[in-house]
C-alpha cells in the first residue's frame, strides 16, 4: 500500500510540475513499479534526475546546475593540469641535480684513511642495488684569463673511466669529450656553459687555475697557479652548476691542490631505484667500518625539496577554492530546489515517503552534479595537459628557468586525489540542502495550497 501511494504520489508530481500527459503519468508508474524488480533505478535517484535534468518550469534552476557542474570541472581541471606541471618541473630539477651529481657518496671523519682502504670500491659495489662507484676529489679554486676578471669555482676531481658510469651528464657534453682529459698536454678541464660565456671560454682555450693551498714566502702568501686547456663545456639548464662547476683529472686535482697521490674526497655511487637510495645507504654503513659513514641525495638537497612539496601543498589547496566555488554553487541549487518543490516534498511525505528518502533525493542531485563536473574536470585537464606535453606550446625564457616549455608529468594517485577531493567537496555541500528538506513538515507546506 505505502509503495502504491509513493507511485502515485510521483506520478502527480510530474504531472504538475513538468506538464506531461496521462498517457505519460501511466508510463512513469509503470516504469517505477519495474524498479524494485530490475534494480535498475531507485526511486530517490529517478526523483533526482528528474528535478535535476527536468527544464520546464525550473529553467532558472536548471542553468545554476549547469555552472555548479562547469565551477567544478574548471577546479578539477585546474588541479589536474597545475600538480602535472609542478611534478613535471619537480622531475626534471630532480633530474638535472642527479645528473651532476650521484645518488650517493661515502666519506669520512679523515680523509687520509681513503689511502689506506684500497678496498673500499670492491666492497661499496657488491652491496645490492649498487650499479657504479667513482672516486672523487671536492675542491675550491677561481678560474682566470688574461683581459676577463676571476670567477670562483668547485673543482671536482674525476676518475674518467668511472666517472661515466655516475655521473650521467659527462656522458652529453655540450662540447668535447669527458675522455679528453687524458689527451697529452697541458692538464685539461671541463667547465659549464654559463661559466664559459663569462670567461669568454671556448674548446681549446687555456685558463688560468688558482688553487686556494699555496705557500708562504718572504713577500707573502703566494696562491699556487696553473693553466689548464678547456676540453670540454657541459651544460645541465641549472644555473648554479653551469656558472660554477668544473671538472678535472683526480692527478691533475692533487696536483694542483698540493694533496698527497693517495688522498681522496670520498666515493660517489648510483643505485638501481633513486627513491630507495637511503635503503641501500643503511646497507653500505653496514659493511663499513668507522669512521666512514654515507650521505644521499635526498638528505643534501633536503630543504630544497620540501620547500618544492610545501608549494605543491599550497597550490594543491588554493586550486581546492575553486572547486570549493563549485560546491557552493551546489548549495545554492539545493536550497533554491528545495524552496521551490517544497509542494512536492510535502505530498511525497504524506504519502508515504520517509524523511531519509527525501534527505537522500537531494544528496543524490549534488552528488551527481559532483560527479558530472568531476569527469568533465578529468577530461579538460587531461586534454590540456596532453596538448601541452605533445606540442609545447608555452615556452619559457632559457635564461630564466631550466628548460624552454613547460614540461608536465600526470600521475595516476594525483588524478585520483584530486577526484576524491572534489567529490567530498560536492557531497559536504548536500548536507545542509538534504537536511531542510527532510526536515520539512507535511502539514506546514500545505496548510495554504
């Protein structure tokens, strides 16, 4: 009986409110009398649809729903295509820092003891995950050539064979090759572009090295100096290591630095997964004995990449607004249907409807409309991000950041948080609109009619 009433009770509401003939009122309690059977359709989410996509008579009401679905697609949207350029500039910055330097590097309390564990590579390498060792030598000095100022710079000593095998970027160098200095001559050296260009350096060019050790004389300190041919230019889009960066021969490092044959900075090493680095770092201080110990990339560039994930936090939250927007607009059209179909709520409650029925009619029209603006988010972001990745259509001054467009990495977990957040948003805002109108009593709304 109370089912027979409920039908009935919809049935006249569509007649009044959408003007549909009696041949269609029959239709409609036909169709609703089939939804228990097939399971298809409940009763709330038919009502739902029916108010939320019905234009006649609630044209107004109609077009707020359009802009709370497009307010939520434009904040959807936005998020997915913002968080895909901020992981693709993260990824790269991550990439050209790893490309200077290794995953890893072994050093000690005293150096001197690099002489004596002549073992050591051996021993770093058969630690699992490992897949190259180099030895390194980390200096100061300052670059000159006659007519142009000093510039200071850091001075790493490599082994070339091994080097290659770490450090990715001397295997694309800009000009020359890293294997040139071992070429006979004077001792070579390898410089960054931006270095380059101050110093007016080119391949072949002879510079002038002062190494901070010198010697005290009788007309005072005298700063050991000697020139080196440049025999090659790299450039990694990093500004800090393009204008400050130089690399040579471990020999010609300890030569110039008045450091012992023996004398070592430490080892650098790569690993398999960059992201399980501190894993393998926890393995190497296990096979090592004091006073070596071992730091990582994540650990030296520590604050530079929180700083990079607090920003991503801020945007991901000041982007969230506008969806909030969205949601916002979806309470606004909750409450504006409720006052209007306050008659209708009314019937249906005194037919028979129950009040968590009517609470669920109105949650389930904001959840739709969350859902509807959340694909429509989906594909606009998507879209634009494809475009943006395929064809690099916004460029960037070189001389300003570190690549020339704007690169972009979606994720999978990003496209998902975004979704899930935009749907809570959606269905937080239903709750006050589905509450009043469960609320509403039968006898107060018809009291008049």
């Amino acid at each position: 009986m109370q089912q027979s009433s409920m039908l009935l009770c919809a049935a006249q509401i569509f007649y009044i409110e959408n003007s549909i003939d009696q041949g269609d009122i029959f239709n409609a309690i036909e169709n609703m009398g089939n939804l228990r059977q097939n399971r298809a359709m409940s009763f709330e989410l038919f009502v739902a649809k029916r108010y939320l996509f019905a234009r006649r008579k609630q044209a107004f009401i109609y077009v707020i729903s359009i802009m709370a679905i497009l307010g939520v697609a434009l904040g959807v949207g936005a998020l997915v295509v913002v968080l895909g350029v901020y992981n693709g500039m993260t990824t790269d910055m991550r990439d050209k820092i790893l490309g200077a330097n290794a995953h890893g590097v072994v050093l000690s309390y005293d150096p001197q003891t690099f002489g004596q564990a002549v073992n050591l590579p051996s021993i770093i390498s058969r630690v699992e995950g490992v897949t190259g060792v180099t030895p390194f030598i980390y200096s100061e000095g300052m670059l000159s050539t006659p007519g142009s100022n000093a510039k200071g710079i850091v001075l790493r000593g490599i082994d070339v064979h091994s080097a290659l095998k770490v450090i990715s970027m001397l295997r694309n160098l800009q000009q020359g090759r890293v294997q040139d200095l071992l070429e006979p001559g004077p001792p070579g050296i390898i410089v960054g572009a931006e270095l380059a260009k101050r110093l007016n350096l080119f391949v072949g060019a002879r510079v002038n090295l002062l190494s901070p050790s010198g010697s005290k004389s009788a007309a005072g300190y005298q700063p050991q100096v000697q020139a080196f041919e440049v025999r090659g230019i790299f450039k990694t889009g990093m500004f800090e290591y393009d204008s400050s960066l130089a690399f040579v021969t471990i020999a010609a490092a300890r030569n110039i630095l008045g450091l012992k044959p023996d004398f070592l900075t430490g080892y650098e090493f790569t690993v398999q997964d960059v992201f399980g680095v501190d894993d393998i770092a926890l393995d190497i201080t296990r096979v090592l004995e004091p006073p070596f110990y071992v730091r990582t990339w994540t650990e030296m560039n520590a604050n530079l990449f929180a700083a990079l994930k607090l920003e991503k936090i801020g945007m991901f939250i000041l982007l969230a607004m506008v969806a909030l927007i969205g949601s916002f607009s979806i309470v606004a059209t909750l409450v504006m249907l409720v006052m209007e179909k306050t008659k209708d709520i009314a019937i249906m409650l005194s037919m028979g409807a129950t009040p968590a029925m009517i609470r669920k009619i109105f949650m389930l029209q904001g959840t739709i409309i969350g859902f509807i603006g959340t694909i429509l988010g989906y594909i606009l972001g998507l879209s634009v991000g494809y475009l943006l990745k395929r064809y690099q259509f916004i460029k960037l001054p070189e001389n300003v950041y570190t690549l020339d467009h704007l690169p972009i990495i979606i994720t999978v977990s990003d496209v998902l948080i975004i979704g899930a957040s935009a749907m809570l948003l959606c269905f937080l805002a239903t709750i006050y609109p589905s509450r009043q109108a469960a609320r509403l009593k039968p006898t107060e709304a018809l009291r008049y009619e």
